[in-house]
C-alpha cells in the first residue's frame, strides 16, 4: 500500500519542487559557493529555505491527501485483510452503508473534516504573516 500510495503522489510532489527550484535565483547559489560554502551548506542555507514555503504547502496537502486515501486503499485491499489496513475514511464507509449507521458515520466523517482543518490551522498563520510582510 505505502508503494502505491508513494507512486500516486510522486509525479505532483516533484512537479511542484523542481518547479520552486527553478525559481531560486542562481546567483544566490553562485554567491554563496564564492563566499566559501560547499555544496551541502548551499543546499542547507540557500536551497532548503527558499523551498520551505512549497514543502509546508506539499506537507500540508499529503497529510490531508492521507485522509482522503479512501479510493486507492477500497479498491486494492477493501481495508483488509480483515481491517489491518483500513482508514477512518474507508471505516466511516462501512459504518454508514455496511452497518446502516448514518448518524455515527455522519458524526464521524465531521470529526475527521475538523482533524483536517486542525491540520490547516498550523500552515494557516505562516501565510498570513508572509502576505504581511510583502
């Protein structure tokens, strides 16, 4: 399942890293290598920050991306076997239309909506300050 869940999203993780990459000026790069820095401490202080912004917005959207895995788990293992895989997504689907219990699956599909806009809540705040200093 991990190997399936990391081929799905690979393509658009590195579509959106390599394309930030693209955008970091080479003179920062160059400038640094100049003063000195080996190429570790170019990727340590020039690269990886400039490329914080897109990794906490990829973070963000991987860990809602992981409660929303419902379509890829259903249909190579249904949860199974038994319920060794299963996520509150696919449980919240067998709980409304296996057990015929809409109330606690509508209950719990509201718990996992407020898990996620808890999970937004911490990438939120960083944006804001950044609109506010531009």
């Amino acid at each position: 399942m991990i190997i399936a869940y990391v081929w799905q999203g690979f393509p658009f993780i590195m579509l959106m890293i390599v394309s930030a990459m693209q955008g970091i000026p080479k003179s920062y790069s160059e400038a640094a290598l100049v003063d000195g820095a080996n190429r570790f401490q170019v990727f340590a202080y020039v690269t990886l920050p400039n490329l914080k912004n897109v990794l906490a917005i990829l973070a963000v959207l991987e860990i809602i991306n992981g409660f929303n895995a419902f379509d890829l788990l259903f249909t190579m293992t249904g949860g199974g076997p038994g319920v060794s895989s299963e996520i509150l997504g696919l449980y919240i689907y067998r709980t409304a239309f296996s057990n015929f219990n809409f109330g606690g699956a509508s209950a719990m599909g509201l718990m996992l909506l407020m898990v996620v806009l808890i999970c937004f809540a911490f990438y939120a705040p960083t944006q804001r300050k950044k609109k506010e200093a531009a």
